[in-house]
C-alpha cells in the first residue's frame, strides 16, 4: 500500500511562528503536492515538486515556502504564521507526469493564535 | 476563479437509492477527470476516474458519467449506503497538468 505520512496531525501555533510541516512518502513517487483544504474551498493547490530540489508555485503560495531535499520527503514551511493560514494541510504524491491518481496523507490541522 | 465548481455543498439520500453528484468545470482543455471521498480525520482517497475520450465509466456501484459539450460531469452511486457518507470532490486536469480540485459536496446517506 501506498503511504503518505504527516508526521503532526494537530498543530497550534502563535502569531509570528514558523512552522514546518513534513511529509514522507515511501513508493518513490516522483511527484508531491501541497493542498490546503477549506470550508466552502475545497482543495487549493500550494506548492508541488516533480523531482528532488525542484519546486513549482501552485494557486495560492504567498506566505509559504517548501523544500524538497530528498525524493521521500517534502516540506511545506510557514515563515511567519498568520490567522488566516488556519487550515487543513494535505500533502500527496503521484507517479508519473503531472496529472495522476494522487495518494493523500490524512491531514495536519494547523491552529494558528 | 474557480475553474471547477460544485454546486451543491450537501446532499442527502435515503439509504438503497441513488445519490447524484454534480461537477461543472469551465476550462475545456481538461482531459482528465477524478472523484476522491473524504471522511473526516482523513485524506481524500481515489474513486473514480474518466478521460475525454470517454463519456462513461463505471466501477461497482460508482458510474461516473462525463458530458464534454455541457462541461458536465456527475458521479452516480447505486445503491447508496450508510458507509458512503463523506465529503466527494471532482477534480480536473489538462494533459500532464497538476489537479484542480472542486470545492466538495457532503453526502449523508441516512438508513
């Protein structure tokens, strides 16, 4: 079976914090994704990588950065938490060329004070 | 600009019927077309998919059924079952673009 794992299911942070988020994925896929999932938003896309040290803006990036270090792991980071980054971050990776069935982590809820 | 929309934010069915999800989308490069069921606490997860090429697919009890010219698509679930409660998510792509993801419907399937 596939595996996305999300190391921090449940975060609360302050104003001003950074904050890393990690996920590891263990099929050697050779694509990860960063989504943030919103009532009434559904899922917004923020960041992807096709390939180690290689990283692409998606919809929203502003206020996020990401590092992709390793084919396993990517990280989403917030330089400087704000209220409005409160969200469920989902991360997930896919197997060949861009569009493709994606496997997801179950999720870190993010609570920023 | 939300390129791909779901209109209804709930939906609730009796438990045996049939339950219809609905997905508009606005970019008629798409090609490719997915269905992803989340329960709370969870990751989405793969159902379904359908490329351009074809306007029907069906899996068991899930049939997902794609209307190019109206940019239409819908996920029908016969029959509907307590289990398949959850929020359902369209998402669409161009070739080898990345997803764009809908904004989800609830599906309460009650006994």
């Amino acid at each position: 079976d596939v595996k996305v794992t999300q190391s921090s299911r449940y975060l609360v942070k302050r104003t001003g914090e950074k904050v890393f988020l990690e996920c590891v994925q263990d099929m050697d896929h050779e694509n990860m994704f960063w989504y943030r999932q919103d009532p009434g938003l559904g899922l917004r896309l923020i960041y992807f990588s096709y390939d180690v040290k290689m990283k692409e803006k998606g919809d929203i990036p502003e206020g996020y950065s990401v590092s992709r270090e390793k084919k396993e792991r990517f990280s989403l980071i917030l330089e400087s938490a704000s209220t409005n980054q409160t969200s469920m971050y989902l991360c997930a990776s896919g197997q060949g060329a861009g569009a493709n069935v994606l496997t997801f982590g179950a999720g870190s809820r993010l609570t920023v004070l | 600009d939300q390129q791909v929309k779901q209109n209804s934010p709930s939906l609730s069915v009796q438990e045996g019927r049939i339950s219809i999800l609905n997905c508009d989308y606005t970019n008629s490069m798409f090609d490719y077309f997915l269905w992803y069921k989340k329960y709370p606490a969870e990751g989405p997860t793969f159902l379904i998919s359908i490329s351009s090429i074809k306007d029907k697919n069906e899996d068991g009890r899930f049939t997902v059924f794609l209307n190019k010219s109206a940019k239409h698509l819908s996920l029908h679930i016969v029959p509907s079952q307590p289990g398949d409660s959850a929020v359902y998510f369209c998402a669409a792509a161009h070739n080898t673009d990345k997803l764009i993801f809908g904004t989800g419907t609830r599906l309460q399937v009650f006994p």
